[in-house]
C-alpha cells in the first residue's frame, strides 16, 4: 500500500489547530506526527512512497457536502450536473463526499426510487457518496419502507411541505412520516415553506402580469417558511422526532430553531452560501445583455434569496456564530440557463429552482475566515465535522485521526481563486451565480481515501473512484 506523509502544515480540527504531519497508510490516516519525526532514527519523510509539501498551508478534513441533487427530476428537466461531473466539481472545491437525494415520486415505490438512485450514482462519482431518501408519496407501504431504510445505509429522509402535486406532503403525512423517524432514528429533514399558500400568492402575481423571476422571492414571502419551520417544530416536538430543517433563509426560521433548542429540542438547521452572500435586492437589480431582467433566473431558488433590508444574511452568519445553525451545504441543484431556466420565460413558477455552487461551498467559507464572520474551527466544524456526525459518518469522515479515512484537503491561505465561468467553474453549467467572486484562498491538494485526485487546478482522479457511503444514525441523537 502507497504511504504518503502531508508535511509541514497546519493541521486544523473543529476544536483547534496544531503544526503536525499526517501519515497516511492506504486509504486512511494512521498517525499525526510531531512535524519532522524520525522513526528507528530514519526521518518519515525518507521511508514513505510520497511527501505532500504543506508548509504555509492548511491541512483539514475533506468537505462534505450533505445536500445535493445530481440529476434531480424538477420542472419537466432536470438537474444539469451528472454523479460524474457534479462530484468532480466538488473535488476541485475541496468537498471529498456527498449525500445526495434519492427521490421517491408520487406513486412510485421507495425501494424502486431508492434503487434508481444507486443506479444513477455507480461507478460514476470522483468522491464517496452517500443517501437521503426523499419522501414524496407518504403511504402505509412507504412508511414499512422507511422503517428499513437504516439498514441500507440510510438514516435520514427529507419531507416537503412545499411543492404541492409534486413532493408535498400534508400534516397528517408528516404526522406519519415523523413517528416512524421517532421509532427507527432516522433524522427527518424538512423543506419547511407552506406551500399551499405560497402557490396562491405566485397565482395571484402572475394575474397582475409580475412574471419576472424576482416574483419568485415575493411570493415565497419569509412568513411561509417561520409558520412552516414552526409547524414542522411542533409536530417534531408531539412526535418525539428529531427533525433536521434545510436550506433556511429567514431570520425569522432560525428564531423558531433557536426557540426550540432552548427549550431542549432535538432541533438543527443549515443554510447555504446562498443565503450568506446572496439577497432578493441583487436578483431584483440583475440584468444582463443576454437575458435583461432575466438575469434573475439565475438564482431561482427554493427556500428563495432573502432581503438584504431586511438583515437575513446577517442572522445566517450569526447564527452560526451562536450554534444555532450548525452546518452549511449548498443544496447543489444545478440547471442551466438554455433549455432549462428559460423554461420559465414568461412565468416565474416555471423556472426550475436551484443554485449550482458545490465546487465552491469550501472558498466560500473559507471567505468568511477572512472577513471575521466565522473562525478558522468553525469553518471546518460547520463543512465536514458536523455533517459527519449529523449523518452518522463521524470518525470515518469529518476528522483527521488514526482510523479515519485519508480524505484530506491542503489548504493555501495565500492563494486566490477567481470564480467564473471562464475561470475555475467545473460545474455542468452554462453560468456561474458566483460570477465574479474573490476568494483569498485556494484548495491546493485534495486526497480521497489516500488517492490524490486535485493537485493545483488539475483533476487526477478517476470516475468511479467514489464508493456507497452506509451511514449510521446521526450522532447528534440523545
Ligand atoms: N430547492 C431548490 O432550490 N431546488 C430543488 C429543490 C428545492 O427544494
Ligand atoms: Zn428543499
Ligand atoms: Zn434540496
Ligand atoms: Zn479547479
């Protein structure tokens, strides 16, 4: 087996940072190493197959990145990015595992749902890869189905209280859906926006000839995501279910996490880049040669961009400041503005929601060390140490400790990385929604299980060289 030495850096966990070397024997990591030791009066340096150079540099637990939709079925398309594409993107950026969304579609079967997904991903993904399942059709036989998920592997299902005649499920379904995530441990994931009454208001716009994609924001108003987080909250807290609730936008949601957390329930959030950096007010402004007011079709979403105005994105960065929120993922839903946005022309309700950023959640991130929003910890705790425990791959993933798998990135605190589309973009899409951002920061050398597969700007990898993550359940259960 190839033993590799990273030497010289700065090894940072979610709880501190310590100059170290980490060797790596196989697949995983077997030791941290004071910097510069000698074993049997040889250096380590001298007897390993291979010596990454990290001085200066940052040497972290690879990302993970526990919401994506690689070829997501949405809107009569789907999603742009392939497991093969989407997962190499994601390497370049620093992310070393997804978990990504098997869908269950009305009427069909979980099992067949959940069998399609394994399909799809096999054999094509540059990182290791595991599952949610989502729950579209909440029936008795997909509630005997989701009884068993946990023994494939997968020990969380996400519900929709959004999207009615597609994934939406009613009260009664969670209701359900929620005592079996109470029964088995299975985390329940919400996308928490009333639908229903969103679906009237987006109607409503479309009467008075409010077409453009910036209606998208004004009918999914910050009122239909609190009342649904708060609604989602009190069924978790009469079922006993831990409940995981996604992409939050409003400042008003997470006053309904935090209100619940204080009062001991097992209650946790994420948000994404796009709700840190990105506001109703910049999609509103958005025009371009190419598409004019348009534009804004770009970043059409689900839960939608929020008011600058109005402070969310100041409450999402200090929400996870104070814990509570507790990770970042993208919600990779990549489509492309050809064929795909354009869908939605002439009515909003039919642009396919979803932002691409799985290749630079990481930058990202790192950009908010830099500006004093989050510290260098943080910053790993919230992209890959929560996300390993929150899904029940901690100790394999998420740290780097003898045993743990060697997915590694070195990262270079004095390199840059230009975003765009001519740039360093290797994501399925014909635009960036990060056009023009500036890191100051670069992901240098990636490592999956011990495999350098990003050297520099450089894929090395090899599709296929993802494996099947089985999960357990969520360390954060009590
Ligand atoms: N939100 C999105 O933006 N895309 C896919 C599904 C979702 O909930
Ligand atoms: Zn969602
Ligand atoms: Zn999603
Ligand atoms: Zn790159």
């Amino acid at each position: 087996m190839t033993t590799t030495l990273i030497s010289g850096g700065t090894v940072v966990s979610a709880t501190g940072r310590a100059a170290a070397d980490v060797l790596i024997d196989g697949e995983q990591v077997v030791a941290l190493l004071q910097p510069g030791s000698e074993l049997l009066g040889t250096s380590v340096a001298a007897s390993v197959d291979r010596v990454i150079d990290a001085t200066g540099k940052y040497v972290i637990p690879g990302g993970i990145d526990a919401h994506t939709h690689m070829q997501l079925p949405f809107g009569g398309t789907e999603a742009s990015d392939t497991f093969e594409s989407g997962t190499r993107a994601a390497a370049h950026g620093g992310t070393t595992s997804i978990i990504d969304f098997a869908v269950q579609t009305y009427g069909q079967r979980i099992e067949d749902g959940l069998a399609a997904w394994h399909e799809k991903a096999a054999g094509n993904c540059a990182i290791d890869y595991g599952f949610h399942q989502i729950v579209g059709d909440v029936n008795e036989a997909s509630l005997a189905a989701m009884a068993k998920l946990p023994d494939e592997g997968i020990s969380s299902f996400k519900l929709f209280m959004a999207y009615p005649g597609v994934f939406y499920s009613d009260d009664a379904q969670i209701l359900k859906a929620m005592q079996v995530s109470r029964d088995t441990g299975m985390l329940t994931m919400m996308h928490a926006e009333n639908g229903p009454a969103i679906d009237v208001l987006a109607q409503q716009l479309v009467d008075q000839g409010k077409t453009d994609p910036y209606y998208h924001g004004i009918a999914r108003a910050w009122e239909m995501e609190e009342e649904a987080t708060h609604r989602a909250i009190m069924l978790a807290k009469l079922t006993g279910a831990p409940l995981y609730v996604v992409h939050v936008s409003a400042k008003q949601a997470v006053e309904q996490l935090a209100w619940a957390r204080d009062k001991g329930q097992n209650v946790y959030g994420e948000t994404c880049p796009q709700y840190l950096y990105l506001s109703l007010e910049d999609q509103l402004g958005a025009s371009g040669p190419e598409w004019g007011s348009f534009e804004g079709a770009k970043w059409v979403c689900s839960t939608p961009l929020r008011s600058r105005e109005e402070g969310h994105q100041h409450s999402m960065w200090q929400a996870l400041r104070t814990n509570d929120l507790q990770m970042v993922s993208t919600d990779h839903c990549p489509f492309c503005m050809k064929d795909q946005k354009e869908l939605g022309l002439s009515d909003f309700r039919k642009i396919p929601n979803g932002i691409g950023s799985i290749e630079h959640r990481m930058d990202l991130m790192y950009q908010g060390v830099v500006t004093g929003e989050i510290t260098l910890e943080r910053w790993v705790e919230l992209t890959s140490t929560t996300p390993a425990r929150m899904f029940g791959l901690y100790g394999r993933k998420g740290v780097i400790q003898p045993g743990a798998d060697a997915d590694i990135v070195v990262y270079d605190p004095n390199g840059h990385t230009s975003i765009g589309l001519e740039k360093t973009h290797h994501m399925n899409m014909d635009y960036s929604a990060w056009e023009g951002y500036e890191i100051d920061g670069k992901v240098d050398t990636v490592l999956s299980r011990g495999k350098v597969v990003v050297e520099g700007d450089a894929y090395v990898g090899a599709k296929g060289d993802g494996r099947f993550l089985k999960r357990g359940l969520s360390q954060y259960l009590i």
